[in-house]
C-alpha cells in the first residue's frame, strides 16, 4: 500500500469497555465492520480512568466486579471513507463520542 501515504483523517471512537451490541462488546463490532469494509487498520486503546457525558468517572482503582474502563478505536484512513462509516455506527452504538482530525501518514506498510 504504498500509494497510502499523505494526508489522512483520524478518526477516534471513545466508549467503554462495558458497551454492548448483541451481547458482545461493542468494539469488538466496530472493528468488525471497519475490517469489512476495508480500512487500513484500527487499534483499540483502553484508558486506565476516565469519565464521558454522564459524568461518572471510570478507574482501575476502583474494585467492580465488571470493568467499565475508557476504549478509544482509533482509524486512519481517507475522509471519505470515514465519512460513508459513520452513519453506520448509529445502527451499533448508543453512546459514545466519534472525533475526526487531520493526520498525515509518512509510512504504511505490514511487518515481515
């Protein structure tokens, strides 16, 4: 994939690790789709605290017996096509937050 370089969007989607969609954990059903959909690549960060639009703060500190911790998924790929896939997120997430910026990519390429 050579021709990937150069100017990109990034795209983050922060929800927590609670978050479900048929049962199973949400990100788990984003990366799916973006992986159909053929996009470059995602990666799932998870914060060790953190808190969203309700205010309640989620940490690692604290002892639960199931962990809502932070998740970001965070995409690269042309604005475009991260256009067309969020309106599809709506059909999966209920919450959450989506951010988009500019990035440049100067290297793209699978390990050996």
């Amino acid at each position: 994939m050579t021709g990937f370089a150069g100017e990109k969007t990034l795209m983050r989607i922060f929800i927590s690790e609670a978050d479900r969609h048929k049962g199973e954990p949400l990100y788990r059903a984003l990366l799916e789709l973006l992986r159909k959909q053929g996009f470059a690549g995602a990666t799932v960060l998870k914060g060790v605290a953190g808190f969203g639009a309700n205010s309640v703060m989620h940490t690692d500190q604290l002892l639960r017996l199931s962990a809502e911790l932070p998740l970001v998924i965070e995409v690269v790929d042309d604005e475009e096509k991260i256009q067309q896939i969020i309106p599809q997120f709506d059909t999966l997430m209920l919450g959450g937050m989506i951010t988009l910026e500019k990035a440049r990519v100067i290297r793209y390429r699978p390990s050996k």
